[in-house]
C-alpha cells in the first residue's frame, strides 16, 4: 500500500508540472516537450530587459551610513532563482541590504509582480547576502535559505503553495557574517545537507580606531623575532615573520556545516569533532578561521560523492574538502593543487577538454588593463624564499583556471588560457553562451571603491597621523576612486585557451558593480537566461539571444533529493560530448536553477544520467531543440571498468635517498630587477660506469654548501653513496665524465662564481681516484657542459657555455672550447672569437647536425635563438640564421637531439620558458629588455617591456615601486603610480632609452626542430610541455616500441616577487610515432611525477633488464630515480672506443630491421639537454625483428654488425 501511494504522488506531481502540450511525449522515465521558438534576436549574448517591461525596480542599495558601519557591506547581495509555486515559470528572489528582500513571481512573456509580502520572505532589519532555492525537506517544492552579514540565517520553508516559515538556522556564533551557502547529499541519506560560508560580521578597522589596533598596542615580542598576539586582540589576530618581515592577519569567521535529519531540519557539525581530517589524516583541532566568500559541491574525484571546494579571502587559504564516501571529508592532498588565488571571490566547474573530469576556474582581482594593473598593486603579503619547499601552496593575486590531469590532481593554466585576469571580479559561471560545445565564462566585475589603488592607500598613510576621530579616519575610504566596471565574458575557443568577449556578450555594456549572479530559463525556450544583483542599480535581467539548437534537461530525483542534486549528465551526438554536474546553490552570494542546457546539432542524440546513488539511466534518439524531463527510475547500476593502470615507470627512489643541498641567496642585492634567480639552476647529473663493472653509477652536482655526490651501483639492486667533494663554495652545475691520457676514468664539473665575492672565477675540475685538478675557467658563471673529439685527433675536447656575468645581466656572456692536448685542457684560440660574448648559454650538445661526420656544436640561449655552430675541421661557424632557427628567439634553457621522423638526420629539441606565465611573446611583439647604467650608480639597470594592445607601444613589465627603487629618478620625475602606470616606456626613459642596448625574444614553446637538410622545421610540443618551464630535453625509446621519445623535466620557483612560480609540471613523458608526431603521457600513465623545481636528468639502464630507466634531479630537494617496469625490452648496446675517448661520444648507431627499413639514428654524447649525462650504454627499441647495427664511429669510419640476442658489445676497430 505504501509502495502505491509513493506512486501515486509521483503521478499527481508529473501531471501538476506538465502542460497541456499535445506534442509532449511519455516514455518510461522521461516526458519531452519541444521547445517554443527562441525569444532573443539569433546572435550569441544577451540583452538586458528594462524595468519598465519586467516590472523589476527593486535595486540593492548602500549609502555612506551603511559604509561607515561596516564596509563589508559592499560585498553586495545575491540572487536565488526557482519555481516556487510550480508553475513551471521561474521565480526570482532578491536579497539585499538596506531594505527587505524581494520576491518576484514570473507570469511569463518577461513580467513579473513582487509577492513578496504574501509568501513571508521579505527578511526585514537585517543585512541579507546570500539566498538560494532548493527543496530541503523532499517535499517537491522549492524551499529558501537566506543568509545574512551579521545574521540570522533563515530556513524557510515552502507550504506547498508559494507560502514559506520561517525559522532560524542553529549557529555557534553570535551574529556571523554570513555569505554564501551550497547543498548536497553529503552522506548518502537522500537528503539535501548545507554549507554555510562565513566572512566577518564587522572587520577591525570598523571597530576600533587605529591607535587602539596598532601592531606596537596588539603585538608584543617575546624572544628575538618572536611575536605574540596580546589579549583581548589575540581572538581577532594572528602574527607571523616572513623573510624578516614581521605581519599581522586578521582571523574571520568559521564556516558553518549542517547536516539534514531527513525533515528539513538542520544540524549543526562541528567540524572539529572528527569528521574533518588534514592532509595528514588528523583530525581538524582548531576552528578555521577563513574568510569564506562562497563555497560549492562538485564530486571532484569521480567517486560519485559531492566534495567542497572554499573561496576564501586575503590569505586565507582556499580548502579543499574530499568526501570520504560517508560526510566526513580529508583535506585534497597538498601536491593536488600547487597554487591558488589570493583573493578567491568563486569558484565554478566544467570539463573543458572533455575527458570526463572536473576542471574549474576561480575569480580574484586582476585587471586586464595594464593602468590598473600598475596602479593597483595589492597587499598581498610576501612569498617566503623556501628553497625545496615542494609541499606549500602559495597564492597569487590572479584568477586561477586547473585542469584535471585526469588522477584528480591539477595543473593551473589561466596564464595559458588567457584567463588570468578579468577585474575586480566577484561571481563567475561557466555556460555555453554561443552553443558550440564548450562553456564560455562569464563574471560580475566591480566595487564602490578602488581600495587596492597605490596612490591612494600613500595618501592615506601619510595622512594617517594627522586624523583625529575615528569618523574622519573612516572617511578616508571616500578619497579612493570608483571602480565601476564592465563585466566580463571569456569565449572558450575550444583549444584550452579563451578570449575575451567585447561588451561582455551584452552582459559589459554599461560600467556598473555587479555582485552575485545566477542562471534559469526565464523565458522557457530552453536557453539559460541570466540575473544580476548589482549595487545601487535595479536588478539586472538578461534574456539569451541564442537561436542554436539546443537540448534541455531537468532530472527529477528520487527520495527528498528531489531535484537531483549531484547528479551528472552525459550528453554525446552535439558538437562535442558534454557533460555537466547538478548543484544548488553554490554561486556568489546565489543560486541558479539546475535545468541543464547543451549544444546540439542536426543528429539524434543520447543521454547518460549517473544519479547521485550510482545508478545509471541511458536515454538514446533525443531530438534538438527539445527539453527532456527524466525521473530516476530503476537506474541501473554502472558497468564496472577495470582500472588497473600499470604506468611504465616505478618510483624507486628508496634506493638513493639523495637531497640536493642549495644554501640560500639573495639575488637580487646587486642588480634589483632581474627577473629570476641564478642562484638555483642546478643541479646536474650523470650516469658512467665508473668503476667499470658493468653497470652505471651515479654522479650528481651540489648547490654552494653541499657536495657532488657519488652512488656506486651494486648490481642493479642498491647503491652505496660516496661524496667526491663535500662544503662546495660554489655552486657545481654540469657534470660529465672524463678520462686522463692513459685512459684513468673520472669526472669533469663546472662550477659557478654567481654568488661569490667578484674577484671569483667559475672553476673546472676534473676528479678520479687518482687525483684532482682544478683551474680557473671563466670570470662569470659556467652553466653547460658538452664533450666530443671536434678535432678529429681521438680524445674528447670539452665545450663550457657562459651562463651569466654576475651583476652585469643580461649582457652575453662569453663561451670557451677547451681542446684535450695530450691529457691537458687549453683554451682554443682558434675559435674564441666565435665564442666571445655569445650569449647566455643554458645548454649546450655536440651532434653532427650536419649528417658530414664530425661533431657540431648547438646551443640553447636565454634572450636568443637555439644557435648551430658548424664544425668544418675543427674550425666553427656560426649557421644559425641560414638554417631558419634564428626567427626563433626565446628564453632557451635545453637542448638535444634524436632522429624524431627517422630518416637518418638528427632533430633538435629544444626546452623554453613556456607559456602558461605572465610573459607573452609573439613574432609581431617580442618580449625587450633593454640594459644600461640609466640612473649613471655604475649598477647595470635591467629594463623588461612588453607591447601594449592599448597603447600601441612599449610599455614596462615592472612595477612603479620595484622600478623607481633601482632608478630612483623614476620617481621623481613621474611621481604617482598614475602617472607611471599611464606612460610608455620612452615617456619613462626618454632619449636613453633608444641608445641603451637590448635583447629580444619572440618564441616561449619547447619546440623539435625537425632537420630537412637544408634547415628546420618546427613542430610545437604538446599542450603539457608548454604549461610550465621546461629545463631538461633527454632523448630515448621509453616505451620500447623502436621510436624515440622525449622526457622534459619541468617547473622553476625562483622568480622575482612580482611572479608567479611555475609549477604545473611534474616531469613529462612525450611518446614519438617516428613520423615527428608526438603525444604526452600523463603522470598516471607514465609514473612520473616529480613536483618540485626539476634539473638535470639522465637515462641508463642501471639494473640491466633491457629498459631504459631515468634520474630525475630537483633544485633543493629529493633526486628521483625511475625504473622502468613495463616497456618492452630493447637492444643493449655498449661501444667500445680508444682509451682516450673509451665510450666512443660521438659515435651514431642505427638498426637495421629484416623487413629492410632503418630504425631512428642514435647518437652517444656526453653532455646534452640541461647540464646533464645519459649513460653511454645504449638501449634501442625495437619496432620487428632486427638484423643489423649500423655504426659511424667519431673519427666517420662505418661499421655493420649482425644482431644475435639482445645485448651487443662492440669494440673500435683499433683497439
């Protein structure tokens, strides 16, 4: 009986919530109605629906009363949108701060009348924020959660006819500053449970005046450099020194988290109780005090279970809450996201490259207008220095786009995607304005005043000890500027990258301050239509213009979860396969209605439903440009997919247990504005057999303070550590191995006088059991380290890239080639002009480019191109231009080569900056720095530029305080950041300017250069090898499949202050086809995944099983060693050369296959990619059955060798 009332209800509702359509269909679990014709004009966007025909007057109004109470107020209101009288027209409700709420009741065709007093939601006295529609106690009608800054928060339940009661949400604070709110069914109960963010009610500088909140009458030291918070300010503050800086940060409210007793009744949890654990797996002990802007449910993990991601304000950090299956939640582990927002405002969601997980983008406060930009600097406190500090999540003052790297950990890619800035930004939503299949971003923009402004907060400051009552103290907001502004929309082009949208799709015509923001289809033609709240203006409705087809779905759930929340829609057949997640609430200060909408296109369509409990429903044949509602009922339960991964390589780094040691320095003491640090470039590493037992040890380089360190290898199952040299004075950067006369192995390092006094050269030295030996080598840093016979006569000369003058950047440094006479190392007089002031080398390789038999010498240089010099005898040349790869000016920091399309040439690979940073370069515009003693202090004054869109010139990369503290004439003659902010770069530098000398760069890829013979061809890595710095290219077959791929250690963390560290790699696995295509391997696949600032990196295949295995090396942290488990073995190959070059560097072997065809040309160096050594054992894949090895030895003679078995030892014919 009970079982037939249930059914019998949810007939009656199906027949209350549909129309009398005769074109409406009924199928087992769905209903579908075509939708009326579309009511905007066709183009994509919006138009903005006057007062006058919506009958929507109601604005949220704050006057200078309002303000000199508690600025917080202008943090404005949201809007709620549902259909609460089921009517199936949506309903608006309109929370603000001044004055009662209102509720406006759509009678279709875009009017609307105020039933706000008869439905008893008006929330009067009180300074309401957020609200959102959602039906908490299962019911089938809309409910109202209505939250407010200073409260109460209020729980109104709807009577079933449009008609609410009231009561009060349960809160452990007195009054709190409530913002937004979000709902799911956290614990799997079928019912809807709520999160709460909170703010603060009333801020310091609202409350006290600021003698009384002083740091020397809050703050008291109690030890050297150790502070304390003094009672009663402690309950509001809390210290901390950072780089010796001492700071103070105001704590805020704690969150508030309800779970539902399955009657719409709310109960408080404590999250310090137990249910919430950290990173660690301990339990949360100590309320956080965050400042929560809005929070929303999304089942990040794909686990079917909703988890909450917090924006939080200023430095509190956002949280990341991992549901555990259960409502208890962790804390997302630290690695998963390495940076995020300073001021994150929202947080919305979306699968931007279709790959079924979550992506999602998170506003804050950057403007796109390089004025703004100078002039708003922000108070973000200072990044500490925290040298092999891999764990931290710092927070940068910029939007923040992640994409899911598919094992539920990010990489943040705003910078990439052109994301990064859009205002100050309050709300943003990912929708799909245009209807091509990927969701487009919207956001609200704007503020009462600008307090972010530089010249007014140093007005300000100086005005401070002259104001004498607390009023005239908070006056002093009025003397900022306005800051109306026009929201934004990003157009996403479908590649991972947006653009921005002029007049914001019709959202950005007018200048004004917009808050919280919804959708709903207001107009029932099944597009989503959009609601602003904004300040001082009446509330802002927007129709959708779109005429595209479309498909709407509204999931009707079972249970109290009525509405479906967390269900996910899975729609194929449209343009592109779409997918979207069903939350409530969860928006700024708002909440939206959860009709779905997508793209479609002429052909049928299908549907896959995964409902909250797991169970599935798959609707087939779905028509364009109709809406499809559909129940759950007798969802099936989802096909199990096996997912046992086994990636090609395993972490087995146990067996080292080795940390590179890099003492800190400041970099900047001389020469202020370099742009990154060069104290922590290294380390090197390499792989030798040097003890000659048949498998290879290893060598890696140490920072100033550390060691070069020794592993012998013992058989390929452990390693015994040895340190060559301990206590370094300076910093050793490339290590390669080296063998004296009589044929003694040993090694060779470079090392670096950066961070030495300036008298200092760069040292080489070479080590071996017998003995040491070190000469001067350069007067400013040696980086790279490259070894070949260039002059035919059988030992191995040695090539030392300049890397940096100290104190004198960006000037080119000079190179020097040392050619091996009888054991001894002597500078080639020959070549030094060649050599002379170069460039700044970062990574150098000898290869025979040019296919004649000796070894050529390519280069890869910050501020310049990837540089050939041409070997002819002995003598170089430089070619670069004539082979087409000087167009290609970049900020270089690795090379290396392998045949990628195999026919028999070598191509070049190349590691840049990349472009996932605030640095753009383009052919048209290259990146400038011009350097010049400008302010006559004899310090060499470093000048970045950058071409402006706006101004149609140069204008600077840094900022007025950083420029005009190096020259200080800056300041004086342009005064104000305005005045600063509004010059080019010639109104700042005048006539010095064009005299002063300059590099250029116009090319940020990691790029394979693919050799035609005549030049290159350039073919653009992956996506993931551009979305951070590239430092180390290496070269092999790591798949065992016969064609060679590329492994790029990625990630730098020392930069200046003014920019973002660039950690979204983590060591990239790049398979080759052997046709010059490539694709990347993600970290769950490959196994790699190093998170910290990788370096140098070798492969060898140091357990001798036939598969090529890898080093990975990190600056001031753990050494990674990779085995590799599950690639098909290869051919082993080991070269006997002469006993002055005994590992035969030079040589090129190439397989021969039965079938007749040429494996790729491998070539055996020493010295190649970033400062580094691949073990000269060579492993070849293989693609079939192979016959034969070619072999070019270095002095050009050639041999073949019949293949029997997977091992080849083969010895030079002199020996």
């Amino acid at each position: 009986m009970k079982n037939i009332i249930s059914s019998f209800i949810l007939i009656i509702f199906f027949m209350g919530c549909t129309q009398t359509d005769p074109e409406w269909k009924r199928g087992e679990v769905y209903k579908s109605e075509k939708l009326i014709a579309p009511m905007g004009s066709g183009q994509s966007g919006f138009t903005e629906m006057k007062p006058s025909q919506t009958g929507i007057t109601a604005s949220n109004q704050i006057g200078e009363k309002e303000i000199l109470e508690n600025q917080h107020l202008m943090h404005g209101s949201g809007v709620a949108l549902g259909d609460i009288n089921g009517d199936g027209w949506i309903d608006i409700y309109m929370a603000r701060i001044r004055e009662s709420n209102v509720l406006y009741i759509n009678k279709g065709n875009w009017t609307f009348e105020d039933g706000t007093i008869s439905a008893g939601v008006a929330c009067e006295n009180r300074y309401s924020t957020g609200s959102v529609f959602a039906d908490v106690d299962g019911d089938r009608d809309l409910d109202l959660i209505v939250t407010a800054l200073g409260g109460p928060n209020s729980l109104f339940i709807n009577n079933g006819d449009g008609i609410f009661t009231e009561s009060i949400l349960p809160s452990q604070l007195n009054n709190p500053g409530s913002t937004s709110s979000a709902l799911a069914d956290v614990d799997n109960d079928g019912d809807l449970d709520l999160y709460i963010t909170n703010y603060k009610r009333l801020a310091m500088r609202d409350s006290l005046p600021p003698p009384v909140i002083s740091f020397e009458n809050t703050l008291m030291e109690i030890t050297n450099n150790r502070w304390i918070v003094m009672p009663p300010f402690n309950q509001h503050y809390k210290t901390e020194v950072r780089d010796n800086i001492l700071l103070r940060f105001e704590m805020a409210e704690v969150d508030q988290f309800y779970l539902n007793n399955g009657k719409g009744e709310f109960q408080f949890v404590d999250i310090t109780q137990g249910d919430f654990t950290d990173e660690d797996g301990q339990p949360i002990q100590n309320h956080l005090r965050d400042w929560g802007l809005m929070a929303q449910f999304r089942d990040l993990n794909n686990d079917s279970h909703p988890d909450i991601y917090i924006c939080n304000d200023f430095e509190s950090p956002d949280r990341v809450w991992i549901n555990n299956g259960d409502g208890t939640f962790h804390a997302m582990n630290k690695l998963a996201i390495r940076h995020t927002s300073n001021s994150s405002m929202a947080v919305d969601f979306s699968d931007l490259n279709n790959d079924g997980n979550q992506d999602f983008f998170v506003t804050d406060m950057m403007s796109q207008s390089h004025i703004l930009k100078k002039t708003q600097m922000g108070t973000m406190a200072p990044t500490p220095l925290s040298i092999g500090e891999i764990g931290d999540r710092p927070q940068y003052m910029h939007n923040t786009l992640f994409l899911n790297r598919g094992d539920h950990t990010f990489s943040e890619i705003s910078q990439f995607s052109h994301t990064q800035a859009s205002e100050w930004s309050w709300a943003s939503m990912f929708m799909d304005v245009d209807l091509d299949g990927f969701e487009d971003i919207l956001v609200t923009t704007g503020h009462m005043y600008d307090v972010q402004d530089s010249d007014s907060n140093e007005k300000q400051k100086e005005a401070l000890p002259t104001v004498t009552s607390f009023d005239e103290y908070k006056r002093m907001l009025f003397e900022y500027p306005t800051l109306e502004l026009n929201n934004i929309a990003f157009r996403n082009k479908g590649n991972l990258k947006f653009e921005t949208v002029s007049d914001g799709w019709g959202l950005g015509t007018e200048k004004d301050i917009s808050h919280g923001m919804a959708s709903a289809d207001l107009d029932n033609d099944g597009d989503l239509d959009i609601v602003i709240n904004r300040l001082n203006q009446p509330l802002a409705l927007y129709q959708n213009n779109s005429n595209h087809p479309r498909l709407a779905i509204r999931l009707v759930g079972d249970k109290k979860n009525t509405q479906a929340i967390g269900a996910k829609i899975i729609v194929k057949g449209g343009p592109e396969i779409q997918s979207r997640e069903v939350i409530a609430g969860g928006r700024y200060l708002s909440g939206g209605d959860p009709l779905q909408v997508f793209a479609s296109g002429d052909q049928y369509m299908s549907a896959e439903i995964r409902w909250r409990d797991g169970t599935v429903t798959t609707l087939d044949s779905l028509k364009s440009n109709y809406l499809y509602t559909i129940r759950q009922l007798n969802g099936s339960q989802p096909e199990t997919v096996n997912k046992n991964i086994e990636p090609i390589f395993q972490d087995v780094t146990h067996l080292l247990d080795h940390t590179h040691h890099e003492d800190p320095f400041d970099d900047f003491s001389k020469q202020s504005l370099l742009p990154n640090r060069f104290s922590q470039l290294g380390p090197g590493v390499m792989w030798v057999d040097a003890d000659q037992d048949g498998d290879e040890d290893i060598f890696i380089s140490g920072g100033r303070g550390g060691s070069i360190d020794h592993f012998e290898n013992i058989d390929g199952h452990s390693f015994t550590p040895f340190s060559v040299v301990k206590n370094l004075d300076q910093d050793a950067t490339s290590i390669l191995s080296h063998v004296d006369l009589y044929g003694n192995q040993g090694i060779v390092v470079s090392t670096s006088n950066f961070e030495s006094a300036s008298d200092d050269m760069s040292v080489l030295a070479t080590y071996s059991k017998k003995d040491q030996n070190e000469f001067n080598s350069l007067n400013h840093m040696a980086g790279p380290m490259s070894q070949a016979d260039v002059d035919g006569d059988g030992d191995l000369d040695l090539f030392v890239g300049g890397r940096v003058i100290p104190n004198q950047y960006p000037k080119p440094a000079t190179s020097i080639l040392y050619i091996n006479h009888g054991g001894q190392h002597k500078p080639d007089e020959n070549n030094s002009i060649v050599f002379t002031d170069i460039g700044l080398v970062s990574g150098s390789v000898f290869s025979d480019i040019d296919n004649d038999g000796d070894p050529d010498l390519i280069l890869a240089l910050e501020w310049g191109p990837i540089t050939i010099l041409q070997n002819n005898d002995g003598r170089f040349k430089n070619i670069t231009s004539s082979t087409g790869l000087s167009n290609f000016t970049g900020w270089w920091n690795g090379v290396a080569t392998g045949d990628f399309n195999e026919d028999g040439l070598l191509d070049i690979v190349a590691t840049n900056w990349g472009v996932n940073t605030k640095y753009h370069f383009s052919p048209d515009h290259p990146r400038k720095v011009y350097f010049d003693d400008f302010d006559h202090n004899n310090i060499l004054d470093i000048v970045e530029a950058h071409y402006d869109d706006d101004f149609q010139d140069l204008v600077p990369e840094r900022g007025f305080s950083c420029i005009s503290n190096a020259m200080p004439f800056v300041r004086d003659e342009k005064q104000t950041y305005l005045n600063y902010a509004k010059s080019s770069l010639g109104e700042i530098f005048g006539a010095s300017l064009y005299i002063a000398p300059y590099l250029e760069a116009n090319t940020l890829e990691s790029i394979v250069f693919i050799n035609n013979g005549n030049g290159f061809n350039p073919v653009v890595l992956p996506f993931e090898a551009q979305i951070t710095t590239a430092m180390h290219a290496g070269v092999a077959d790591m798949n065992g499949d016969g064609h060679e791929d590329i492994f790029l250690s990625q990630n730098f963390f020392a930069v200046q202050k003014e920019t973002d560290r660039n950690d979204s790699g983590r060591g990239l696995v790049i398979l080759g086809d052997g046709t010059g295509n490539f694709r990347s391997l993600p970290g769950h696949l490959s196994g790699i995944k190093v998170y910290g600032e990788q370096r140098g990196a070798a492969f060898a295949d140091f357990n001798m099983d036939g598969r090529i295995d890898l080093l990975v090396t990190q600056n001031g942290a753990q050494t990674k060693l990779y085995q590799n488990i599950n690639s098909k073995p290869g051919l082993r190959v080991r070269l006997r050369g002469p006993k002055t070059n005994p590992w035969s560097f030079g040589s090129k072997i190439q397989i021969g296959y039965t079938d007749g065809t040429l494996g790729p040309m491998r070539e055996i160096q020493s010295g190649s990619g970033y400062w580094s050594q691949n073990s000269p054992v060579q492993i070849l894949g293989l693609k079939s059955e192979a016959d034969y090895l070619n072999i070019q030895w270095p002095d050009g003679s050639k041999t073949t060798e019949p293949l029997k078995g997977n091992k080849l030892i083969v010895t030079y014919k002199d020996n």
